[in-house]
C-alpha cells in the first residue's frame, strides 16, 4: 500500500453504503491531499425492453435526473472541506464493467472506495456483486466501506 495516495474514485449511487462510503472516500481524500472524482453509474439494462420503450425511457430520464441531483449535493458538501481537486461524473451501463473501465482510463487513479451494497442489494449479509466484481478486477487498491 502506498504511504499517500493521489487520486480516490468514489463510485455511488442511491444507497445508504454508497454514502457511508462517499463520506469515507472524502476523509481519505483529505487526508492524503488527493484528488477526488465521483463516478455515479445509472445501470441503464433494465431499460432496453423495445415493449416498454416509452415507460422505461421516462423512467431512465428520471433516474438520470436523479443522478445529477446526487452529484450536485455531493459537489455541494465537498466544497465545506479541504478536498481541493474534485470532479463528478456520470456515466450509464453496466456498474460493475464501467467502474473497472473508468479506472482502467484514468490510471492516475491509485484507489477505489465503495459501498459493500448497493441500492440493487436488499440482502446486507455478503458483499454485493458490483462490489465484488471491483475487487477482483481493480487495477489499482480498492477500499470495502461497510
């Protein structure tokens, strides 16, 4: 493990762990005097049904708005703090693929945090498949906040 690092990748969504790790990602961030970027990944697959085109895609744009609202709320927070590089991205598809691809992209990034579940997660006993898949496949140290 390096004595600092330089660039924590939060990705979150909607979920209690999400934010119990964004607040732990942050105190690192600070710590470390690291950059600090947001990843919120929309998993748009349950939206590609061609029957239910017109529904899922309202559905889609109120997930995508809620999304920007989370981003705009955590951009608000990190402000109050000593974090002084801080970026926010959203992005849709498949959470566990594009976190691994958005670190694979960014090699300046040196650590993940993420929630143990997320919001897709109703079973809080084991780590979630996302969080999972992070894990095994991280290019870079990788943070389980429970």
């Amino acid at each position: 493990m390096p004595n600092t690092y330089q660039h924590v990748l939060i990705p979150v969504d909607s979920s209690t762990a999400a934010q119990a790790a964004f607040n732990e990602a942050v105190i690192i961030a600070q710590r470390h005097q690291a950059a600090l970027t947001t990843l919120y990944v929309v998993d748009d697959s349950a939206y590609h049904t061609p029957a239910l085109d017109p529904v899922l895609s309202e559905l889609l744009d109120a997930e995508a708005a809620h999304a920007q609202a989370a981003m705009a709320d955590r951009r608000q927070f990190v402000q109050t703090t000593t974090v002084t590089a801080f970026r926010t991205e959203v992005a849709y598809g498949n959470p566990k693929r594009l976190i691994i691809d958005y670190a694979k992209q960014h090699p300046e990034i040196d650590l993940i945090v993420l929630g143990a579940t997320g919001k897709d997660s109703p079973h809080r006993v084991a780590v979630g498949s996302t969080t999972s898949y992070v894990v095994d496949h991280a290019p870079c140290n990788v943070i389980v906040i429970r």
